[in-house]
C-alpha cells in the first residue's frame, strides 16, 4: 500500500515538474537575454489557457489546433511586451519590472471582460487512463504534458547549443556589450528570447488546461513557484531552472500527499531560504549574470 501511494504521488511529482519546468526556463530566457523581471509571465500562462478555452472548449477546434494557436498567440503577447514595454524601458530594469505588473493588471481585466470572474473546466482530450496497479494510474492528458515539455526543453536545447540564433542568445545573456561589439543585434536577440519564453508559458497553460481549474486569477500561484525555482536554481541557469522545478515538485507533492498543501508552501519557500542562506547565487548560478 505505501509503496503504491509513493509511487503514484512521484507520477503526480513528474507531471507538476513538466509543466512548473516550462513556464520556469521561458522566464530564466527572458531575464538572461533582457536582463528584466517579468512579473506579468504567470498572466501569459493563464493567456494560453484561455485559447484552449476559446478554441477547444467553445468553438470546438482540435485540441492540437488548440495548442498552437495558444503558444504563437502568447508569442506574439511577448513579442507586443518587448516592444511596447521592455524595449524602451532597455536601460531601466526597476521600470521595466513595474511595466510588467501593469501589463499583468491588463491581462486579467481582460480575461475577466472576456471570459467572466468564473472558473471555466475545459473538457478532457481523453478519458484514458494508463494503469500501472490498482492504485497507481496515469491519465493520459498528464503524459501528454510530460511528454511535451520533455521534447519542448530538449528543442530548446539544441537551438540554444546548435543554431546561430541559439549562439547569439547565449552570446547576449553572458555579456551584452560584447555581442553587439561582434555584430549581434541586441535587439533581435531580445525579440526571440521574448518569443520563446511566452511561448513556453502559454503552451504550458494550453496543455494544463483540461487539468486545472482555468480563471483570471490562475497564474498567480504560479509565477509565486516560478520565482522560487529560479532562485534556487541560480537566476539566469536555465539548467537549475529544470533540476530546481524537478526538486520543488516532488518536495511539494509530497508533502501535499502526507500533510498538506499550506505546509507544502512554507516547506518550498524554507527550501527556497536554506538554498540562499548556502549558495546566495542559486545551485547552478553564478555571481555575474549568465
């Protein structure tokens, strides 16, 4: 019995990873390159939802359909953001960061002029159901969503080692002065970065959406657990944002599953402090900014 309760709440410990993962290193990508805090970042995970909302659950679109409309339309949000708030805001950080809570106000009024206050429940792709035992079992929208972030991060991966495009984000994220010195356009860089990083947290909010509650106020907890990942991951490591988000869930499910959910929350931000307390930078972090 206590060996299939571990075992289904570390399946429940993947899942929450895979997506906390995704909406964490589109964050981590967005401050490396623009040096700037997004606080609006959880609001573009609750945008993608809400296109599943839209397209999936009223129109009646492909859930597939669904999804991509919902990653390029928050890519395009990030993309409206960086032009219309951090780029003129380039050598401001604090007034970009204060741009960015604005821009989270604006999203949420109109989610809620859109869509209502109410929670919306987006009806499930499949009703499968992977079983392993009696008591360990698998939904297969879940799988979906640890296999998505699974290809999406190693795609990332390889445009970030492999491409040109890749070299020059990671060219401006360690130091911005010598890439525009070495012909790389400061501004294009940060117009990818934008891209990439709302994309991942609206194709995580689109892939979540039959699983969770979808409402205007959703992404609040989220960015909460988005920060706390990146801090004990090292801000700017976008591979301690994929271990830390690995580390986080399980310790949160976990605790969730034999206690509860409140303590959960002050055992991650305890997390969060003892990780400060004996590495200031982060697990994977640096003293500069990567």
């Amino acid at each position: 019995m206590m060996v299939e309760l571990l075992a289904q709440t570390g399946l429940n410990a993947i899942y929450a990873a895979s997506y906390i993962s995704l909406i964490a290193v589109g964050l981590v990508l967005i401050f490396g390159v623009m040096g700037v805090i997004n606080f609006a970042h959880g609001e573009l995970y609750m945008a993608g939802a809400y296109a599943v909302v839209a397209l999936y659950a009223d129109l009646g679109f492909p859930f597939l359909v669904a999804i991509a409309a919902g990653l390029v339309f928050v890519g395009m949000l990030g993309l409206a953001m960086e032009r219309a708030l951090f780029r003129p805001l380039r050598d401001n950080p604090l007034g970009g960061l204060v741009a960015s809570i604005g821009f989270l106000m604006v999203l949420q009024a109109l989610a809620v002029m859109g869509f209502g206050v109410r929670m919306e429940h987006v009806p499930p792709v499949t009703q499968e159901v992977i079983v392993f035992s009696d008591k360990v079992r698998l939904a297969v929208p879940r799988l979906y969503v640890i296999l998505a972030a699974l290809v999406l991060l190693s795609a990332l991966w390889l445009f970030l080692k492999k491409t040109r495009f890749g070299w020059a984000l990671r060219a401006s994220a360690q130091d911005p002065e010598a890439a525009a010195l070495q012909g790389i356009s400061i501004t294009q860089t940060a117009r990818i970065a934008m891209f990439i990083g709302a994309g991942l947290a609206g194709i995580a909010g689109a892939l979540t959406a039959p699983l969770v509650s979808v409402n205007p106020h959703m992404g609040h907890s989220v960015i909460v657990t988005a920060f706390i990942v990146i801090i004990v991951g090292g801000v700017g490591s976008l591979e301690g944002a994929v271990v830390a988000s690995v580390a986080y869930a399980f310790v949160h499910t976990f605790v969730t599953t034999f206690w509860d959910g409140v303590i959960a929350d002050i055992v991650g931000l305890s997390l969060m402090l003892v990780v400060l307390i004996v590495r200031p930078t982060g697990l994977f972090g640096t003293a500069d900014r990567a």
